[in-house]
C-alpha cells in the first residue's frame, strides 16, 4: 500500500482548455468509428465525489507514505454522489457505444450509478459485494460489507451467513497479494482482446495485473489506447492520445461532442413484495430487493404494514399473519430506508393476486436533489403484458 507510492508525488499535469477542446474532438472522433469501445476506470474518476485518490498529492497511500493524517473533508462512499464522469459511462452503456466497463474502484458507485453487472469487471471488489464461500451466492448491501482484518488481511469474514446455505459470507475487496477474481479478470481481458478502443479514466496504471488489461489495447496495431489522467503513467508511451485533465472534464465535453446528455444520478432500487399461503389460513409476507440481475439487495431499516400496525426491523423481512388473506386484498406497506441519500420513509400499496402467484415487484427511483421518490410496480409500466424475461429475470431468480 504506502510502500507502493513514493513519498513525493507524481506532478499533476493540466492541459489548457483549448488542448482539452481538441483532445475531446479527437476521442469523439475515435468514438464514433469504434466497434468495440471499453473504458478502464481508477480512483480518479471518484474524486469530485469527495473521495481520495490514492498516488495523487493527498492520495492516501501518498499521505501514508509521509506519514502525514489527512485534513480536508472527505466523503463517506456510501453518500458520494456519482460524478458526471460516472453519469456519462452509464449513458454510452445504455445507448450500446460502451460495451464492457473495468474499473479499479471499490467504492461502488459505478454499479450504483446504473452500469448493469455484466457490462462491468470489478477487478478489486466492491465494498457493498459478498459473497458466499459455500454455494457462490452474491449480496449487494446498502452498508460496508467488509470484514474486520483484525486477525490478517486475507481472512474475508464478514461474520454474516448465506440465506441459502447458512455458508459463511466474504467481502469481495482484494487487498495487495490477492489474486483477482477470475470471472472479473477475464471478462476484463476478453473485451479488451476485442476492443479498438479503450480509454483509461484517473488511473495512475501502476497496479498489476489489473494494467495489463489496456496494455493489451495499446500493444495492438488496429486499436487505439487513449489515457487520461493527471499524472504520468507508465503505459503513456502506448497510447495514441494522452489527454491531461479530469475524468469530469474530458467527459463532459465527450459528450457534448456526441450531442447526448448526462444524466443526473436517480438512485435506483427494485423491491420484490411476496405473499405465500404455507397454510391454508396462515399466510406469509416476505419483502426484499434484489438487483437487475435478481442478486439479493439490502437497503431497508423496517417494514411496517398498516392495517396491522406490525412493524419488522430486520432482516428477513417476513411477516406471519393469523388469518387467510382474500384475493383483491390491499395491504398498505411503509418502507424506512438506511438514508445514506437522506431518503424519506415511502409507502406502497401492495394487492394480493393469486395469478401472479402472490409477487409484485415495485420498481422505486429517489432523486436526492430534490428528496423525493417515485414508485411503480412493473405492471405500471408494461400493463399486463410484462415481457416474460423481465418478468422471470426480476421476480423468480432471486429465490433460487
């Protein structure tokens, strides 16, 4: 870690603005052409979100270096808000000119900021990932889930077990020594070997193996390497253009260029309601969220359903009741959040219909500018004519 950055850092660098005007134009360019574009992030791209680099002046391997503490405010990366940078790779995702995303960065916000999970390799873990030893089952979590390090770095407990097969639960961060994951590693090295374009995001690109993967694209002659980054790195003399600026920056203008505009951040979230008769007159209310690709997701504090007045403060959230539930029946649920976002407490109406064999999925977007959710069930947005795939994908998956 600190023995991995000098105590002096890397100069940082900063290209005028009509450099960065033509350099943007050339990537546009370059963008537009390419059949296979990835893009290979480090902590750069999360800086103006309020959370420190690592080699850069106040970098925190720099800072330990020098034995200095660090004294300007930073951000807790599970109330960071996605960068423009972050915003602007989920929209090349959606609009299909990204085609494979790998990023150094644990902090989470690329998944939170809405890249799809197999559009992107991980190459260091996810601080909000575990996974479970026993059976492979993955947990997205609404906290920290990583382990205490109390005994030795490589002891990845996070001292929660796995609903599936009680089997003990792994954080998924890689420390310095660790072998990458293999699926992450290779995804990330099978889009490169397809790319002809790859651009490299505030990465200082001194970590292996993880910068080996756009040196795969930099050593090939029908494809172009492109780095941004404040510092030098040690693969500058690979790439085709070498772009002197923040990640913000140059993505901005990108996507000027492109005439498509970043999004803002809406904090997704997916939550699956479910009513199962376990007998012919006790019932069960189970309610949970789950990811695009139907991974377990944790962000609830309490579930409390109104006309009962029962409230369940943990998880699973599971409530038993003493009577049998009649078709049509609405029950009025309210969900308290853990509020990293300042999200407010929400109520939704779920009705139990046996011809969707008691599911619903509510789909649940909260804009933290303006502190504020909207909330649909899927049928809202499809009628009853929910194509099947999202319909097996989203409400059946997540229980196996």
């Amino acid at each position: 870690m600190a023995d991995s950055a000098p105590k002096i850092a890397g100069e940082e660098l900063q290209e005028s603005p009509q450099a960065i005007d033509r350099k943007a134009q050339l990537l546009t360019d370059q963008i537009k052409k390419s059949k296979h574009f990835i893009v290979f992030t480090g902590a750069g791209v999360s800086t103006s979100a309020g959370i420190p680099d690592f080699r850069g002046p106040e970098g925190a391997w720099t800072l330990r270096a020098q034995g200095r503490e660090r004294t300007s405010k930073t951000t807790s990366t599970l109330q960071a808000i996605p960068t423009p940078a972050h915003m602007a790779l989920v929209e090349l995702q959606n609009r299909g000119i990204l085609k494979h995303l790998v990023s150094q960065n644990c902090d989470g916000l690329h998944r939170r900021s809405g890249i799809l999970p197999d559009r992107i390799s991980e190459l260091h873990g996810n601080s909000n990932r575990e996974f479970c030893k026993d059976c492979g089952k993955e947990y997205i979590r609404d906290f920290r889930a990583v382990a205490t390090y109390e005994k030795t770095v490589h002891d990845h407990r996070t001292g929660r077990k796995c609903t599936l097969c009680n089997g003990p639960l792994l954080d998924t961060i890689i420390n310095f020594g660790e072998s990458l994951p293999k699926k992450h590693i290779q995804n990330a090295f099978d889009n490169a070997k397809k790319a002809d374009l790859c651009l490299v995001l505030g990465s200082s690109l001194t970590v292996t193996p993880a910068n080996e993967v756009p040196e795969v694209v930099g050593k090939k002659k029908n494809a172009k390497l492109v780095i941004c980054n404040l510092q030098k790195t040690p693969l500058d003399s690979k790439a085709a253009l070498r772009i002197h600026t923040k990640s913000d920056d140059l993505m901005i203008h990108v996507m000027q260029n492109l005439d498509i505009p970043i999004p803002s951040f809406i904090l997704h979230r997916r939550l699956i309601v479910e009513l199962e008769k376990k007998t012919a007159t006790r019932p069960q209310l189970t309610v949970y969220g789950v990811d695009v690709d139907g991974t377990p997701v944790t962000f609830l504090c309490s579930v409390k359903i109104e006309q009962f007045r029962r409230v369940v403060k943990s998880e699973p959230f599971i409530i038993n009741f003493r009577c049998d539930i009649e078709p049509g029946t609405v029950l009025k649920l309210e969900l308290e959040f853990m509020g990293h976002y300042g999200e407010p407490n929400v109520e939704i109406a779920y009705e139990y219909r046996e011809d969707s064999e008691g599911k619903t999925l509510f789909l649940l977007k909260y804009d933290p500018f303006v502190g504020s959710w909207r909330t649909r069930r899927l049928e809202d947005l499809y009628g009853e004519d929910v194509p099947k795939e999202l319909s097996v994908l989203l409400l059946f998956r997540a229980r196996k």
